[in-house]
C-alpha cells in the first residue's frame, strides 16, 4: 500500500506539473481525485480493510499525499491561466497611443469654390447673395425680360419646357430657366431700389454638347439699381471684380451687343489672363477673352416688375460660372464637371 502510494506520488509530480492545457488538468484530477475511481480515492477507501497498526499510519501518508496533490493542481491550474491571459493579450494586443486612421477627404467641387470666391468679392462690395427657383414660368424666363413671343430664344430648341400636370396649353407653361435674368425681376417686385445683388445658380439650355457647352451650368447674374448707376459704375465695380478673382491686373473692354432686357448692351472682355493681351492658344490669338453679356437695365423690364417709369436706372449682367472656373484652373472641358470623375475631383 505504501509502495502504491509512492507510485502515485511520483506519477503526480510528472504529470500534474506538463499538462498541456486545463482539460488535461481536469482529466488528470478525475485519475488522481476523482470520487469514483480516482487513485488515491481507492487507497483511501480501502483503509478500512488493513488492521488498526497500519491504518494509522498508511492514512496519513495517504492523506499527506492529497495535500500534495492539491498543491501541485493549484499550482498548474495558477499557471495555465497566466499563460492563457499572456496569449490572449498578445493576441489582442492595441497600441492605443497610435494615431487614428482618417477617413477619407471629401473635396468641394471647383465651381463651388469659385461660386464662393465670386460671393465674397461681390459681398466686399455691398452686394446681397440672392437665389430663385430653377423651374420657371415662361413670363418670369422670357415675357417680363422683354423677349417678344418670336425671339429665337424661346424657340424650343434651346429651352427645356416641362409637362404641365394640367395638361396641354395649360397656363402658366413651366420650364427649366434659361439663365438666372428673371432672378431680376422677382427681386425687384418684392424690394426697391436701391439695391445691388448677384444671383449664383444652375440654368439649363437644349443644346448639343461639346467641349464648352453643357445642358446645364451654372451662371452669377448681378443686378445694381439706384437713381444715378451708369455704366461707369458697372465697369467700375466688374473690373475690380475680376482683379480679385484672378489675382492679377486685368483690363476690361466693353463692345456693343444685343439683350432684350438691357439697353445699351454688351459684351464685356477681359485681358488673356494666361498672356496678358500677347495672343496665345487659350485666346485663339486675340489677346482677349469673352467672360460675360451685360448692360444697363431695359425700361420695360422695370415696368415689368412694378417700378415707375424714369425713377431709377441700373446694371445688370451674367455670365457663366463653370467657363471662368474653367480659365482660373485652365480646365479643358465643361463636361469634366459633371463627369462625376473622382480623379477630376481630388485636384481641388
Ligand atoms: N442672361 C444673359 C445670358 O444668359 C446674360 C445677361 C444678363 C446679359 C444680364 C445682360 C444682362 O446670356
């Protein structure tokens, strides 16, 4: 009994101490403890069939030997989990002094830019920022800017008309504005002069496509009305507005031209920004480049919005916001705005 006793120490003392993991651990404790057939479980249970002598002294071997078992348990089970929490914490291990990952960067679309570069200068300049709705009636585009009913501009060809849910004929004819003008005259029927304002915003045009026309752009109308306004104060206040927009000395030239709404009109120029009036491939060789139709504020289309006849005089002009995106970053083609090309877009 003794003699088995010892086996079963020493098989312990090797055993116990390598298991590999707690499952091992847990069937070794059923070989040495278990209650049913565990080792030293029988040599306990079978005290009882030894005289009195031996019982004595073979239990407290016996029993000696439980303590010890138990602490070589302890001991293992104390280990494992050490070693088990160490792998798990290099497993998940995060260094939480690193920087974080940014996300992505969205950019503003350069006519965005612009159209917000445009707002400030004019703002510099006392002018309010104005919007109006890019569905319009064919009064509001067309009748109250003074463009009679047989102006080729309001022939379908360049003028998206919508369906009205009313039906054919149906009055008022709703369509997609041409140009930002009848901004005009919703404004100054609801304010009087004096007044300065430029109206940014997209208009759209029934045209073929090529490499500066688009069906929609976007336009920056302007729009000063006051008793005495000429058209030196329009050349006054356009000229320092393209000097801030470019950053550099440009001339302006006005010549004559043709609006409906505006009389006399013009076509106002500006100095080649890429050569400075040298002639070069971006002003086919002219020195100049056309950037925007201008004049002084029709009689008719006061009336049209309410004003009395002979108080007041004004400026209006437009031009077109994507084409002197187009010259500040010397981009190509219009069609790139709309492209919906990321690799366009992450330039600006
Ligand atoms: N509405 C004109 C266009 O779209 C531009 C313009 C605006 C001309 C105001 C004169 C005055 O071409």
């Amino acid at each position: 009994m003794v003699k088995e006793i010892k086996k079963i120490e020493d098989s312990a003392g090797s055993e116990i101490p390598t298991a590999k993991n707690r499952e091992e651990l847990e069937e070794l404790r059923i070989k040495f403890l278990g209650r049913e057939k565990g080792a030293l479980t029988l040599i306990l249970r079978s005290l009882k069939t030894l005289p009195d002598a031996d019982k004595k002294r073979v239990g407290e071997e016996a029993n000696k030997l439980r303590g010890v078992i138990e602490g070589l348990f302890a001991a293992r089970t104390e280990e494992l989990k050490r070693t088990e929490t160490e792998s798990i914490l290099k497993k998940e291990w995060l260094d939480v002094t690193r920087p974080g990952k940014k996300g992505p960067h969205g950019h503003l679309h350069p006519v965005t830019l612009v159209r917000r570069e445009v707002e400030k200068i004019f703002a510099s300049m006392g002018f309010g920022v104005v919007e109006g709705p890019e569905v319009e009636t064919e009064w509001y585009n067309f009748d109250a800017l003074n463009i009679p009913v047989d102006h080729p501009a309001r022939d379908m060809v360049d003028t998206f008309f919508l369906k009205n849910p009313k039906g054919k004929n149906q009055s008022p004819k709703l369509l997609l504005r041409t140009h930002t003008s009848p901004v005009q005259i919703r404004y100054m029927q609801k304010h009087n002069s004096p007044l300065r304002i430029i109206v940014p915003g997209r208009v759209y045009r029934y045209e073929a496509t090529d490499a500066s026309h688009d069906i929609q752009f976007q336009q920056v109308e302007g729009l000063m009305v006051d008793k005495n306004v000429s058209v030196a104060n329009f050349k006054g206040v356009v000229l320092e507005f393209f000097k801030k927009l470019f950053g550099m000395n440009v001339e302006i030239r006005l010549r004559p031209s043709f609006f409906p709404f505006t009389e006399p009109s013009f076509e106002i120029d500006i100095s080649c920004i890429a050569c400075n009036k040298k002639g070069c491939s971006i002003c086919k060789k002219t020195g100049w480049l056309e950037v925007m139709g201008a004049g002084m504020v029709h009689p008719k289309v006061f009336e049209a919005a309410g004003y009395a006849p002979g108080n007041q005089q004004g400026f209006a002009f437009g031009f077109g916001l994507d084409r002197v995106t187009m010259m500040k970053y010397k981009i190509p083609d219009i069609r790139l705005f709309h492209s919906g090309d990321i690799r366009f877009l992450k330039q600006f």
